[in-house]
C-alpha cells in the first residue's frame, strides 16, 4: 500500500481535520526552523532510522510473504474443491499497520501485517493449520510462534531475519480484489469479532494519516514522543501506560491543532495542550459514528464499563473504540507529571536554559524510591518461558489495579515497562513496581492496610492459565532500594552514586531550598513522630530525600519521588509481609497456587451526550486563530485549549458499579482464610473493611477550580489534593512546596528478594 502524500490539501486549500478549529494557524519561525534541525539530528543519531539495505530487506520480505499467501489460498480453495475458476481467482492480501505502516519504525522493529482472505478461508484449520505448516517448511522461517487464542490471533516469525506479527481476517467475499480498500465500512459486513479486531489496526492507521495536516511533521513529531516516552518509562500499553496507538493519537490531534507548526513546536505544543487536558475527555481525532452495521462504539453514556476510562483516547476507525483502557490512576498520575516536566522543559528551551538532551533524560526508576515489588517468574525452557512471560505480563496491571483499590489508593504503585533477566538463572525474568504513599494523605496512627489477599488474588489470576505447565513459578517480594539486584542495571554494575546532575535534581534542589520552611509548615500536624530515639534518623531520612521530593504542584519532579523511612530491621522469610508506611501498615504475602476466575479489564469515564443524527461529538468551538505564530500568546492557547473541551464530555457521571476486572474478586476473597491480618483502614473499623470494598460506590466529581484531578471514595484515588494546584487558567500554578508524611515500610515477614548477581 503506497504512503499518501506529505500533506493533506484540498485543490490547494487546508482543510480543516478535527472535531474544532485549529488553534493556531500560526506558521513556523527562525528558532522553530533551527530547533527542528537540531531534533532530527538528535533522532538520527539516537538511531531511529533504519538504513537503505534494511529498508529494501523488509520492502522484499513482504513482497514474498503476499506471494505465500497467495499461494496458499489457492491451495485450500483447491483443497476444499472449489471449481478451477475460484481457485484461479481465489486471493489473498497482504496490509500493513503500526509504526511500519505510519513511517516510524525503526531498525529491528517488527513489522505488523494482516492477511485478509476470502469466506472459505478459516482461522484455525486453514491459517493457523495450513499457512502454519507452509511457513515451518521454508527455510527463511525461523521462530514461528503460533497465538491463535490470543484476543487478536497472531502468528510470529522471523521471514530472512526480518521480525513479522501476521493477523488475519476472514471477509465475507469469495474473491478478495487486489484493489480491496478496507477502509470502506461494508468491508465489515458479517465479519467475526476476531476479524473485526485484526482489521481494526490497518483501518485506525490509515485513518489516522488521513487525519494529519503534514504527514511528515507527524512522524518526525512521533518518532521524538515516542523516544521520549521509552526514556521516561511510560511506553508500555500493557503496564497500564500508552503504547504506539496511543501516542500517535495523541500527536496527530497536536498536528490536527497546529496544523502549519513544525515538530519542534508540536513537540512543544503536545506538552502545554496535554498537561492543561482535563482528563477523562477524551481525545478525538474525528466524531464517533455509529455506522450502520450495530457494532459497539465507545459511549459512556450507554456502556457502563466506558465510564471507568481514566485516559479516553478514542480510534478514528469505525467501530470507534478507546485505545487506552489500561490506564489506571497510578499510570495516568505518572503520565500527567510528565507531562508537566516535559511543558517545563520545552519553556526553558525557549530561555536556551535546556537543550533535547534534556527533554530525553531517562527516569532514574531504581534511584526514585526506596521500596519496590519484585515480580519473578521462571519456567522450565526457552518456549514455556516465552509463553508464561506474555501471560504474566498482561495480568501485572491487575496487580497495580488491585492495590490501588484494596488500598483505597493510599498506596501507589509504579510499574516498570520492561522486565530484567538475570543472566546466572536460565528462564527467568523479573519485573519491579516502585512503591509510595499517597501525597498529601495523613498518617494516622495504628492504620492498616493488609494486602495479603490482594497479592494472593494476582497470584490466582496468574496460575489460571490454561497453558500452565510445570515449573512455571511466580514469586513476589520485597526489595528495598539498596539492596535491588546487580543485573537491572547496565553492564550488571550499580552505580555508586548519579552520574550526574541532571534536570529532576536541580529542580528538587532549587525547590528544597526555596520551599523547604513552608513545607515544614504545610506538614504540620500530618507527620507522625516516630519517637523520641528515632529523631536522628528521621532527620537523616528527610535530608536524604529532599532531592527526590515531588508534588503534582511542583510538577517539574520525577513522578516516584517520595520521602521513606527505612527501616533497620532484617527481613525474614516467613509466609507473610507486614509493611509500614508511617503508621500504614501493609501486609502481603508470598506465593501459593490456586484457582481463581479470569477478570477483565475496565477503566473510567465520562457519560457523554448523544446527538439527534446519531452521531456521538464533541460540541463544535471556534478556538483562537491566529495567522502568525508570534501573535499567538500562552495565555490565549490556554483559554483555546480549555474552549475545545467544553462539551458534553466534561461532564462527569456518577455510578456504582466496579470494573468486571475487580468483580469476581470478592466472591475468591471471601473463600480465602485469614492470613493474620485484617484490611484495614485508620478511618475504618477492620470489621467492616472488606464490605467497604464491595459496597462502595465509585463517584467522580467535576472540579470546579482544579479540573484535571479526578475524586473518588471508592477504589480509584484521587490524584491529587486540591489545595496543591492552582485553577487551570490562572497562568503558571504557583509554587506550594508540600512536605510528605514520611514513609516507613517494614516488610517483616515478606520473602526477601534475594541478589543473585551481588
């Protein structure tokens, strides 16, 4: 399928993309010419580029896949006794998606492909049996790995090195045209779930370059969005962050919004227009229709589980769908501190105080805390590790999930994108969550939150897996930030100490130093004393982490800072843990195999109106225009930004029901025998805790002068104080350095992770 054109004009004239008017027609300056030399060049030599060769390799690989698959419809058509007319016309296709197809791959990138076949073609026994045993025959093919009960079926191999995901979509046609466009709707008539969904990739990324001002602004803006967010650990769909899709919707509606920008200042647009986004409206790139073939479109109004979605970011595809569900509260916290420090960063650019190096400073994530979860798994070989790691993997956001609501968000959890291997164990992997307490919450003396259950309940969701095979293990435990094993860090080697200054110490520094009275003050009265002999290490403790303090407010810091007390006490490894956070105590416990019902996933979000023609929209607004970008001020870009959100979506509903993914936990809750500890809350009388979870509803409130933070007395916390932030558009938020209650964690009784590479 060929690229379409570097820009979408009509006869000349730009037509207006979106559901509002641009905010800025304003076209680029000298210093966004300079600048958006400079990120190229920063983009090229991080190597995001592939070369000449690679490019011609992959160009050939799928020249000769369409070839295979052409070849083997023949063959089962003929098979399947056809007369030798449909098998001499019987066809198949070959399409692309993903980074490949939007032109943002990079060197060793897979390549996402569909195969659309014809109505006699079947899933199981034709693609997934005889185009599975043709590939295992070739030579070129190696690691074929077949997941056709994955929710998109997929085959993966590598054709002369080049790393394929092939899907495949069954159509109700007995000739697929070589012309077939699949962007039609009617391409969707009578087409199974399964196909619906494999087609879903090619039809949003197609449109999505039919949505973009500057196709080549787009993708050099994506290509920085994406590195950016690789280096600050939020790249990763499945850990409950934003993947591929998401970014490229979130970047094409910055295009959509300044559509004559170049990408240094889209990159620096994505930042201002997203930090000020009042999240959970959702991101359009286009209105969702509801089409003519009955086929769910996301509408909170309608389907109860669209009001869980924390991050709307909606497809432009029909059937137009939420791209980015797995966003929890702990995820969407950490992303919108990003973004914060990201808008920062691109000001000081602008005052030549900050260059690209530092927007792409990478999240110091084993520096940022000093208590985290260690996941590790383990199987038996190559296959089955293979097999059990992407079955964990997308059951790890239940965990984060879990504690969150179990914790009433007292407690909250950052997960790390990726997983470590220790190279001394053969088939075993680790993954980590940083832990803290909840900002600006009270400790409260003698409060209690046992999570226990909640980590037995991951652990049951993990063991259910029907492919289960001896020897693959799951085990959780405890680690503090001292004693985090050798091989997560480069080389195998722990640093001694940063290797040097970068923007997230000097703005904690700065900060300390300016704020440090007023926060002694505004933590008056939160922070419990740990005693009379504890004075000299709590002091210690508190000018340890000063340089690691954030807030929402002071939203320049890494999003995990949090001040912790630790503890000097030996951790033993008895069946249970006990972990303290100031006077929060938190259980948790190691592992034990059981059954438990599979959980689905959900998220939160508006209700929405719904218009007489059926289709679901955003209230059309004329933002400011302006048609140079001299004239356009921050100050009128923000009231633009706040104009194209009033609607019908920023209005917030509220219900009582659960995400599906947390349901079924309390009828397994209630079967689990008590593990030494109650859950239990300082406000809460242990006795009635766990009837709290169930019974609680989940209420969001609409803030009238601090919109982005979300409330709720159920399991979702809220994001952050109100006090802390200023109203959206009173400019800058001022500075109102906040002490944290300090943190004590003592896992006494949790099974200590154990450093196999010290």
């Amino acid at each position: 399928m060929g690229s379409p054109g570097l820009s979408n004009r009509n006869n000349g004239q730009q037509q207006r993309l979106g559901i509002t008017e641009p905010i800025s027609l304003g076209g680029p300056t000298e210093y966004d010419v300079i600048k958006t030399c400079e990120l190229e060049k920063y983009l090229q030599d991080a190597g995001l580029y592939e070369n000449q060769q690679e490019a011609v390799s992959r160009e050939e690989v799928l020249g000769r896949l369409d070839q295979i698959v052409k070849i083997w419809v023949r063959t089962i058509s003929r098979a399947k006794g056809l007369n030798e007319q449909l098998v001499h016309e019987a066809n198949a296709k070959i399409f692309t998606f993903g980074s490949y197809r939007l032109g943002v791959h990079g060197p060793g990138a897979d390549i996402d492909t569909l195969c659309v076949g014809p109505r006699h073609a079947s899933r199981e026994e034709d693609f997934f049996g005889e185009l599975h045993k043709m590939l295992s025959e070739m030579p070129e093919v190696t690691e074929l790995h077949p997941v056709p009960d994955a929710h998109v079926p997929v085959m993966k191999f590598k054709f002369n090195g080049v790393s394929i995901d092939l899907l495949y979509a069954k159509l109700s046609l007995w000739v697929i045209p070589e012309d077939l466009d699949i962007s039609q709707e009617s391409i969707l008539q009578n087409a199974d779930e399964q196909t619906v969904r494999s087609l879903n990739g090619c039809r949003v990324t197609d449109q999505i370059l039919r949505l973009v001002p500057n196709i080549q602004s787009f993708r050099t803006t994506l290509r920085c969005m994406r590195l950016w967010a690789k280096c600050r650990g939020v790249y990763s769909n499945v850990a409950g962050f934003l993947g591929g899709i998401n970014w490229a919707l979130l970047v094409a509606r910055i295009c959509q919004l300044f559509p004559n920008a170049l990408p240094n200042m889209l990159v620096s647009r994505f930042f201002r227009v997203y930090t000020q986004w009042r999240w959970p409206n959702p991101v359009m790139l286009c209105a969702i229709e509801e089409g003519s073939l009955g086929l769910q479109v996301w509408d909170p109004r309608r389907y109860p589980k669209d009001r869980f979605h924390l991050m709307p970011i909606i497809t432009p595809a029909y059937p137009c769908m939420n791209s980015s569900y797995n966003v929890s509260s702990s995820t969407l916290r950490i992303m919108l501190e990003e973004f914060q420090r990201g808008n920062e960063i691109c000001e000081a650019m602008e005052a030549n105080k900050a260059d690209w190096d530092t927007l792409f400073e990478p999240y110091p994530f084993f520096e940022a805390y000093k208590n985290y979860l260690q996941i590790d798994i383990s199987a038996e070989n190559a296959d089955d590790l293979r097999k059990w790691k992407g079955w964990v993997e997308s059951r790890l956001r239940q965990l984060t999930l879990k504690i969150e609501r179990h914790t009433y968000g007292m407690l909250q959890c950052h997960p790390h994108p990726g997983d470590f291997s220790d190279k001394s164990r053969p088939f075993h992997c680790s993954y980590f969550m940083g832990l803290q307490r909840k900002q600006g919450v009270p400790v409260n003396e003698g409060g209690q939150f046992d999570i226990r259950i909640t980590v037995e309940e991951f652990k049951h969701s993990v063991n259910i897996y029907t492919s289960w095979k001896p020897g693959m293990d799951i085990h959780v435990s405890h680690v503090k930030r001292r004693s985090i094993p050798n091989f997560v860090f480069p080389g195998g080697v722990r640093p001694s100490r940063p290797s040097k200054v970068t923007w997230d110490s000097k703005r904690s520094s700065e900060l300390r130093i300016s704020g440090h009275g007023q926060a002694e003050k505004s933590q008056e009265g939160k922070v419990v004393v740990l005693g009379a002999s504890d004075d000299r290490k709590r002091k210690q403790a508190e000018d340890s982490v000063d340089s690691l303090r954030s807030s929402k407010s002071l939203a320049s810091l890494p999003p995990s800072s949090s001040e912790v007390h630790e503890d000097r006490n030996p951790i033993s490894t008895a069946n249970t843990c006990s972990m303290k956070c100031g006077d929060l105590e938190v259980n948790s416990m190691t592992e034990q195999k059981s059954e438990k019902p599979d959980l689905k996933s959900s998220g939160e979000s508006p209700s929405s109106d719904r218009e007489t023609n059926g289709s679901l929209r955003s209230t059309q607004v004329n933002p400011i225009l302006t048609a140079t970008g001299t004239s356009s001020s921050k100050e009128a870009e923000k009231l633009a930004i706040e104009k194209i959100m009033h609607g019908p979506y920023n209005a917030h509903q509220a219900f009582s029901e659960e995400p599906d993914e947390l349901e079924d936990d309390l009828e397994y809750r209630n079967q689990v025998k008590d593990f030494g500890g109650n859950m239990k809350n300082s406000n809460l009388d242990s006795s009635n805790s766990e009837s709290a979870v169930a019974a609680e509803p989940v209420i969001f409130k609409k803030e009238t002068t601090c919109s982005t933070h979300l409330y709720s007395n159920g399991g979702l916390e809220e994001l952050e104080p109100a006090e802390l932030t200023a109203p959206l558009l009173s400019g800058t938020p001022a500075l109102v350095p906040q002490r944290k209650p300090l943190i004590r964690l003592n896992f006494t009784s949790l099974g200590k992770a154990v450093d196999k590479s010290s």
